[in-house]
C-alpha cells in the first residue's frame, strides 16, 4: 500500500471500482475513456498485420537472427532494438512537451515508473525465454504468420505464464 504514494498522480485511476494500484501496486492498466467500435478496432488489426510484414521482412522474427545477438555475433537486432529505443524516447518527449493528444482527443498520461527489484527477475526470466525459444511476444504472431508453427508452443507458454502471473500479482512482492 505504501507504494501508492510513490506513483505520479496522472496514474491515478478515472474509475475507482477499477484500480490496481490500490489493489497490488502495479499501474499497467489502460486509462482510456471511450469505448472503440469494431471499425474502429480494424486500425489496430491493419497497424498489427503491416508491423508483422516489416517485422518479417527486417528478420526480426528470424531464430537465427536472436541466436547471433545472444552470441554477440552481429550487431543486426542490437541496431533494430537501440532504433526502437530512440524512436520510443523522441515519441515520448514530443508527446509531454507538446500535450499530445490521442485520435479520439484524450490526454495521454504517462505515469512515473518506480523500480522494483522484481524487474530484474521478471527480465531475467523474460531473457532467458527470449533465448531459449528466439521469441519475444511482439514476434509471435509475425512467425506464426510467417509459417513458423512450432511458435504456436510458444505463444501457449506465453499465454500461460502471464495467466500464472495474474493469478498469482497480489501475493508477489512489488
């Protein structure tokens, strides 16, 4: 509970019956208002299936490709990973500084992070995964659509592990 003091007040919740901050201390939930409609939602379907195709095209969904950076042996998916980064920070710095608004003309808020040491277990974890299977979950369903079929274990383990890991939130330490 004392970690509620700690958060910015952007993060607080619009919905009280919805607050996962009060519950557990995490604050990842979703702040949007309005509701999108299902042609609305085609967007994101459009977005998803175009960022697959530049994700197939690039190589980021090659295993091989995981395994050089794992190995150090190129320097391909440290370039995409440090772009990323690059345009994740410029986006979020023109986003405070100019009071960007969304499509629909919410603001967008942007909670302070404060670190927890279960951060670098759950990276730990996450990169050890990444690793082992050359998967992380942005590329799962570009390699499944690329025709990788035994991704599909995969994306199941993915999908049972963040289960486990909702079940489980509120007796974690956070």
């Amino acid at each position: 509970m004392e970690k509620i003091q700690q958060h910015s007040p952007l993060s607080e919740p619009v919905d009280a019956e919805f607050d996962n901050i009060r519950i557990d201390g995490c604050d990842g939930a979703n702040r949007q208002q309005s509701v999108e409609s299902f042609t609305g939602n085609l967007k994101y379907l459009l977005v998803g299936v175009i960022f697959g195709i530049v994700f197939v095209k690039a190589e980021i969904v090659s295993w091989f490709r995981i395994q050089e950076m794992f190995r150090f042996d190129s320097f391909h998916m440290y370039g995409v990973i440090g772009s990323a980064v690059a345009v994740g920070l410029v986006s979020i710095w023109l986003i405070k500084r100019f009071n960007i608004k969304t499509i629909s003309g919410e603001t967008v808020s942007i909670a302070d992070k404060v670190f927890d040491q279960g951060q670098i277990y759950g990276g730990l974890l996450f990169g050890i995964g990444w690793a082992i299977t050359g998967a992380c979950p942005g590329p799962l369903f570009a390699q499944i659509g690329a025709g990788y079929l035994a991704v599909a274990v995969t994306l199941l383990s993915a999908i049972a592990g963040t289960w486990v890991y909702g079940y489980v939130r509120a007796k974690l330490p956070h």
